[in-house]
C-alpha cells in the first residue's frame, strides 16, 4: 500500500445537519458538516461562518437548533447551503415548529430535531463555533424504534467530498458487535 500526501479538503465523512435560527423573528437555515457531540452531557456544537445570517440569530437570541434531514429533502437541503439569508428570504423553504424552552425555530419535515441553549463560544478564524446544550429533542413517530430513532428510517445525508450520500446498511450494534463476536473476556 503506498501512501500519497493529497490536497488538504475536507473529505468527511460528516452528517449534514440544517442550523436553524430566529433572525428579525423569522426562522432561518443553513446547511452544515461542522456539527458534533463533545461530552456525555447532552451537548452539541455547531461551528459557523460569521458572516452567515443563521450566525446572527445564534448571537441574538441565545438558542440554536440542529435539524437532520432525511436524504429525500436532498434539494431543499442543498439549497439552504447555497443561498444565504442575507441575500433572499428563507422562511418558507421548510416549515418550522417551535418548543417554550428556547427561541429557535426547528424543522418539521426532518425526522430529528435538537432546541439548544448556547453555553460557549468559541472563535475560530472566521467561524464560531457554538457549544449548546441540548434543551429539547424531537423525532418522528414512524422513526422510532424503542423510543429512539432508527438511522434507516431516519434517512441522514452524509456529505463527504464532493458529494452526497445516504445510508445503505446496518454493519453492527454499538458495544454489541464486539462482545458477540470476542471470545475474550469481557474488559
Ligand atoms: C454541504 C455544505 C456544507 C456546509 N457546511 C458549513 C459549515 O459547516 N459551516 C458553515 O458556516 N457553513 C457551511 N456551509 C455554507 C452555508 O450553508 C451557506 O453559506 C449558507 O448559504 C449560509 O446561509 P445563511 O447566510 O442564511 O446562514 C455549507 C454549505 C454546504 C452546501
């Protein structure tokens, strides 16, 4: 196997999540990768672009929502990626819905959705990067399985460069995999 040093891009993979925001009480999405989880706390990041119009309703109010589109909501996904509220109103691209825990709008035709309550920011060039803890969680019924949702009826997109993705199969059980098929003892 021989190694080759490439282009820095990055390739992923990385979920694509809408970041929703109320911006001069509308609500608004942008498209992310820069998205993830960083305790056992429920507590997700974000990282946006100073310059996008999400980013100033993130700053005024205080709240953010991470929404995760199924990949048949491909076109309207990649349209929030491409078009910026700055420029054209977004408020009716999806149809939002809204939790008393936090003035962030979320979106009902993804299959999930996170209200988060911002608790850190952090400066990263020209990006910030919000840290929020999650203060709701919403999921379609129909993607439930014992109470949580079940990623091939949930649908996400997977971005890795340059294209789109979804999911094809299940390849294992979180902490099961492992124990099923060792014969060691267990750690
Ligand atoms: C696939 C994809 C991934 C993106 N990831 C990010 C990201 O992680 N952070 C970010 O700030 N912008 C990201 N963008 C760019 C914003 O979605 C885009 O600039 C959007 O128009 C901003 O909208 P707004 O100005 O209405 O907030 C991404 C766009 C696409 C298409």
């Amino acid at each position: 196997m021989i190694k080759k040093k490439i282009a820095n891009i990055p390739f992923g993979p990385f979920i694509t999540v809408l970041a929703g925001a109320m911006v001069d009480g509308k609500p608004n999405y942008a498209t992310i990768g820069a998205y993830g989880v960083v305790s056992e706390k429920p507590v997700l990041y974000i990282s946006l672009k100073n310059s996008h119009y999400t980013t100033s309703g993130v700053v005024e109010n205080g709240f953010f929502s991470v929404n995760i589109p199924s990949s048949e909501s491909i076109y309207k996904t990649d349209l929030c990626g491409c078009v910026s509220g700055n420029k054209e109103d977004k408020s009716n691209v999806f149809d939002s819905f809204y939790d008393d825990a936090g003035n962030a709008p979320m979106i009902k035709e993804c299959p999930v959705n996170y209200l988060c309550k911002v608790i850190q920011t952090i400066s990263i060039f020209d990006f910030t990067m919000f840290i929020g803890e999650i203060v709701a969680v919403y999921a379609n019924e129909d993607c439930l399985e014992n109470g949580t949702p079940n990623a091939l009826e949930v649908k996400p997109t997977i971005m890795m460069y340059p294209g789109y993705y979804d999911l094809k199969d299940k390849v294992g059980t979180l902490f099961k995999t492992y124990r099923s098929m060792s014969t060691d003892e267990p750690r």
